[in-house]
C-alpha cells in the first residue's frame, strides 16, 4: 500500500460535502492525488497529507504542527507541503488543510500537459 486508504477516505467525504466541486482522483507522487477542477490540490502521500497552497503563505504554514517542507531535487518547493498525522488529526486540523488547499485551487495554474 503506497498510501493510507483511511486519509483518502476521510478526503473524498469531506471534498464530496462540498457543492460545485468537480474531483477527480489520479495516482501519483507514490500516492493518489485529488484533481479539483482538473487542477491539482490535496494528496494522499503514504501516511501524510501532501498539501498546495498559496506560497505566500508559506512562513505561516511552516509554524504549523506537522508541516514537513517538500524537498524535490535537493530544494524546497514553495506552496507545497507535507503533514504528518499530527498535523491533521483533529477534525478542525483536517479541515485547516483542505480548506487552505481549496482556497488556493481557484489561482492555481494548470499544469501544463506533456506530450
């Protein structure tokens, strides 16, 4: 098992109490992404949350329980993240991240497919 079937779960409920949302699901990173709106927003990563967000946001998320920079080819990428379960645990932690994932989703940019 590459991800945590549990946390996707626990996603796919709180995306799908959520109206005008089109989710679709997509295996990668070693985990299952959560495509909003054909752009990418939360992920499941093994046992943690994989989160983008706003990087101007970035020195306040960092503060929070259970961030985790992502690093990709030895640098950190700026308005992603992982948190580990302590970071998410509570319901209103929980619900910290998807929200602060689905605020962003609407200005992120697509990306750009290859061909």
């Amino acid at each position: 098992m590459a991800y945590s079937e549990v946390l996707a779960d626990r996603i796919r409920e709180s995306l799908a109490q959520k109206p005008g949302l089109k989710v679709t699901e997509k295996k990668m990173f070693s985990g299952l992404a959560f495509m909003v709106n054909g752009k990418m927003c939360i992920n499941v990563s093994h046992d943690n949350l994989m989160c983008r967000y706003d990087p101007a946001l970035q020195d306040e998320i960092a503060e929070r329980r259970g961030f985790e920079p992502m690093i990709m080819k030895g640098k950190q990428l700026s308005g992603y993240c992982y948190v580990s379960e302590e970071g998410f645990k509570s319901r209103k932690d929980f619900e910290y991240w998807l929200t602060l994932c689905l605020d962003y989703n609407s200005r992120a940019k697509v990306a750009k497919k290859k061909k």
